[in-house]
C-alpha cells in the first residue's frame, strides 16, 4: 500500500504519539526482551516495516508477563484462560436474556447499514444476520472496548508465549499494519490473544481477509463497519462458506439415537437422518436440494437439550472460533434477527465437568484406546463420542455427556 506525502506525514505524527504511549505503559528494561525485539528488526524488514516504524513501535516496549498461556522459567506453567466456551453449561453461555438484547440490536444495525449489508451479500453470499451475529458476539456491535495493547501482547507472546512462531509473524505484521497507516499505535487494541478490531482479527487474518468496502483506500477493521463486516464475510467465503446454505437445523433426536455418531466425520443427507427418526424441531418444508445436502449430527449436552444437524458451513464458523458453543452463539444469534423464537427444546445441563476432569477423562480414555485427540479439558465433540464409547463398552447409559460418576468408571477401568 503506497502512502501519499499527507499520508506519511499523519503517520509520523500517529508513530510520535505511540513513543509516549509504549513508554507510559512500559516498566523497568527487560534486557533479555530488548535484545530479542532488537533482533527481529531484519524480518520486519523483509516484510515490508520501515526503520522509522520499527523504532517507533518498540521504543519503551516491555514485555506483560501477566498474561496467560505464557511459558515464564521459574514460574508454575500458565494455559489460556478459562473461556466461557469451554467450561460454561449450554444454557449459561446461551443465556436467552443476552441473545434477544443483542437479536434487538442486531434488528435495528441492520435497517442502519442496510445499504452496506445488501451490497456484503450480493457480493460475498454471506447473510446480513451472520456479519452482524458475528460483530455481535465479538465486541458487542463495538461496543466493548478491548482492554490490551496489541502491539505489548504479540510481543510479549512471541517472546515467552507457547507459540512464539506464530506471534513474532503477528507482531511484525503488526507493526506493518501501524506502518501503513490503517491504524494507530494507540488504537490498535485487543483480546489478551491479540485479536483486534470490530471482528477480532489477527494480523495475518488482517492480511489474508481484510477488505476495503468503503471505498477509501485503507482496509480499516477498527472504526469502518463497512470494512470490518466485509471483511469477516471474505474471511467466511476464503474458509469455504457456501451461499444458500443454512448452518444447521435443530432437530428432535429419537430415542433409539446413536449419541456417538455425534462427530464432524459422521455425514448423511439430511434427508437420511431423517428417514432414521429424527425430526425438525419446528415444522418446516424443505426443498430437495436442501434434503440432499450432507450434516453432521451435533448434541452438545449428549442425549439431553437440543441436537442439530449441522451443515458445512457450520464448521466455517467454527474456523472464527473453535467452539461448539460459540458457532451455536452465532448461528442462533443470526437466525433471531429475523425470528424471535428460541431454541425449540430447552438446555438441560445444570453442571459441567471442572477442567481438569475432563482432561483426566480424555487420559482414562486415551489409555483405553479410545480417545486419540488432545488433551485440552474440553468436551468437545471428539470426546464425547469417545464417552459414549466408553459408555457402550462399559455397559452403561450411553448419554455423551461427562459427568463425575463416568469419571470414576472410567478410572477404575482397566
């Protein structure tokens, strides 16, 4: 990107402001940090960052060794943060409350930027409803403002984080992206994994995805909706979003249900599970083409709440955020932009697992042979067929769902 001599100019003044800024935030020299940002500045170089950006940016720059999923010698292991995908209930992190406020808003932004919304859609084959969902769960249509300075955050990670690889890539791209002009030092805030922007982008995301759809010649993910929406409609499309097709239907499982043919491996026409006993949780007509479209099954409290037959564009989401909960989030938040009901069966878990139980069911079951994904204390799909696995070999209830009695089974199993 070619900055014009005003351009240039408005840069210097944004990298000034960010000295004082990196200094404000920076405690005492970490010698052993500065020599290895230091090092870094003949990467940054080939990928395009200036001499004067370089030192502007790392000037005062510190490292934040309160952040989690840091490797520090001497300290006890630190893992990410708990998040709310992973170890909240269904009904807790669905909370009907926060749906609908934030259904309502969505309601109203998308008779705000309906030209801009329209003209996403014609272009990209994304829905309205799913930028918007996705903006919503993100930052709250902008309106959470993000707590961490995305520039200390990647260096940080690059420099003692578990995948220092990939974030001294996305520092330096970082820098790039302050280097053009798209954003400020200042301005450039993020999540303690240093996504930033409307729809939580990593710099690399930035690059690969980012779309200037206003028009102004700058892809700007911070303050323009245009751009920031359109951007995670390419984001969708470049992961395979296919136009036209739901991200899933919720269904009524039959009892006679197999809980463990819950996994993305698992695929029939929709048709097919059909003709097998279940049914659309609410009526509805579908089209041929819509039976013969392959799903995956997906219960994620086992036998009990909702089960859904999940489409390919499901798993599209699910690359913006691994979780179940979070693509269950976003698909249901979009489908309430334009029909107010909940899901048709209520949550039923009241209860779930502490972390590292799961991770000690996931080793009981990998030692049985039967679970060979990771262990991260996440009851995710994967391992809650391998449950009902477990379940069905030990002669018990076969529900899918963890829970402290199958624990002990498990571990007295030989």
């Amino acid at each position: 990107m070619r900055l014009t001599h005003a351009v240039a100019l408005a840069v210097g003044v944004t990298v000034a402001v960010s000295v004082a800024f990196g200094a404000s935030v920076a405690r005492a020299a970490d010698p052993g940090f500065t020599r290895f940002v230091a090092e870094l500045w003949p990467e940054a170089r080939e990928a395009g960052v200036s001499r004067t950006t370089f030192d502007a940016v790392t000037a005062g720059l510190a490292p934040d060794y309160k952040l989690p999923d840091l490797i520090l010698p001497g300290r006890p292991k630190t893992g990410a943060p708990r998040q709310a995908e992973f170890v909240q209930v269904p009904a807790d992190y669905l909370k009907e409350a926060r749906i609908e406020s934030l259904a309502a808003h969505g309601r109203t932004l998308m008779q705000r930027y309906r030209p801009t919304l329209d003209a996403i859609e014609r272009k990209f084959g994304v829905p309205a409803t799913v930028v918007l969902a996705i903006w919503g769960r993100e930052t709250d249509y902008g309106r959470y403002k993000l707590p961490y300075d995305a520039v200390r955050v990647m260096a940080t990670q690059a420099y003692v984080g578990r995948r220092k690889d990939q974030y001294r890539t996305e520092f330096i791209l970082a820098m790039k992206i302050i280097g053009e002009g798209a954003v400020t030092r200042q301005e450039m805030r993020s999540s303690w994994a240093g996504a930033t922007g409307l729809t939580q982008f990593l710099p690399s995301e930035y690059y690969k995805h980012g779309v200037d759809f206003d028009g102004d010649g700058r892809v700007d993910i911070w303050h323009s909706v245009p751009d920031a929406l359109a951007s995670a409609a390419q984001q969708l499309v470049n992961k395979g979003w296919q136009s036209g097709l739901r991200w899933a239907y919720e269904v009524k499982a039959p009892t006679r249900a197999d809980c463990t043919e819950g996994v993305p491996e698992v695929t029939k026409p929709i048709g097919q599970w059909l003709r097998e006993g279940f049914t659309l949780a609410r009526p509805d007509r579908l089209s041929a083409a819509e039976r013969e479209q392959p799903a995956s099954l997906l219960q994620p409290e086992g036998i009990y709440g909702p089960a859904f037959l999940t489409t390919k564009n499901y798993f599209v989401i699910k690359e913006y955020n691994f979780s179940d909960l979070y693509v269950l989030f976003v698909g249901h938040l979009a489908d309430r932009m334009t029909d107010p009901r909940p899901f048709a069966t209520p949550w039923s878990a009241t209860k779930q697992l502490r972390t590292t139980d799961v991770e000690a069911m996931q080793r009981g079951l990998e030692r049985l042979g039967i679970y060979r994904d990771k262990i991260d204390g996440k009851a995710g799909m994967l391992t809650r067929a391998a449950l009902g696995a477990y379940q069905k070999r030990a002669g018990l209830q076969v529900d899918c769902w963890p829970s402290e009695a199958v624990l002990r089974s498990i571990q007295a199993a030989r």
